[in-house]
C-alpha cells in the first residue's frame, strides 16, 4: 500500500516522523482516515481513539485529545494538545481521574465551569482506558 510522510507532535515535542499507510483520528465532525493521496486539508481534532499503520503493516494505538490536522502537498501533520501512545498510558492514573471526576459530577451545586472541566477530565479518563483495552 502506498505510505505518506507523517509528523506527530505535542507541545512538549515530535513523537513522530516517518512513513504511514494510515492515521486515524478522531476530528470535531466525526473519525477521519488519511490515506496517500489525501487532498490539502485542515480540521480540528476532538478526543477520541487514534491509530497509526506504519509501512510494515504495524498498527500503534494512540489516545488523541485535541489538536490540529493538516494535510498539505501529500504530507500530514499532526499537532495534538495530548497524543499518549497505548504503551505510555498509566490506567492507574487514568481510572483515578475517572474516579475523581465521577465524583465530582455526582456533587450538586458546581458551577457551569466546573461541571465542564470535570466533563472534560472524565472524557479523557475514557478515552485512555479505552485505548488502554
Ligand atoms: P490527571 O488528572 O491524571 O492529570 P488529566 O486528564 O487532567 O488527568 P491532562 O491534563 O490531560 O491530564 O494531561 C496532563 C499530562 O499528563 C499530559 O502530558 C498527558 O499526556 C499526561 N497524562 C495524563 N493522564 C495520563 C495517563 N493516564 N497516562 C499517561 N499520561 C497521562
């Protein structure tokens, strides 16, 4: 299968460079796959489950929170704002902030902020223990 040059990185750095079959993610409007050939293009990313198909057919899971995707003259980059691959993700700490969070949306009385920001740790909790599977 044809392979593309693809860069993953994060604030804190690049996580990845090389050739990829595939990369999966999670976009705001929904999943999208990039394939070779993809036309010029730009979206947000959502939080979801990401994998990457390496040119020897290896597949690496990845849980992948925010960010930006771009394609540009056949060359994909991605800028997450997290992107753990399955191997680094501690589901220890992540059923912790599950927990955490849980509890604190079972609270009455938070602010609509804090409503959202604890929405947001739970949906990240999932995401990672749901790669983590
Ligand atoms: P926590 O309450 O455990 O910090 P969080 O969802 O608030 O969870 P984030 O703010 O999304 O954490 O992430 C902060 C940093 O910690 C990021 O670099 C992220 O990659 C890392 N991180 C968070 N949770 C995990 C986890 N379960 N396993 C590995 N890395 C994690």
């Amino acid at each position: 299968m044809k392979t593309f040059p693809l860069r993953i990185g994060t604030p804190d750095g690049l996580l990845f460079e090389g050739e990829a079959e595939r990369v999966v993610v999670r976009s705001i409007t929904g999943d999208l796959a990039i394939l070779a050939g993809h036309c010029n293009f730009c979206t947000a990313l959502g939080m979801g489950e990401a994998h990457v198909v390496l040119e020897d057919d290896t597949r690496r899971d990845a849980a992948c929170i925010g960010g930006m995707l771009s394609v540009m003259d056949g060359a994909c980059h991605l800028l997450a704002t997290t992107w753990e691959w399955k191997e680094d993700i501690d589901a220890e700490r992540a059923n912790a902030a599950k927990k955490r969070a849980e509890e604190k949306l079972a609270r009455t009385g938070l602010t609509d902020k804090e409503y959202k920001i604890a929405e947001a740790k739970l949906r990240r909790a999932l995401v990672r223990l749901s790669v983590k599977e």
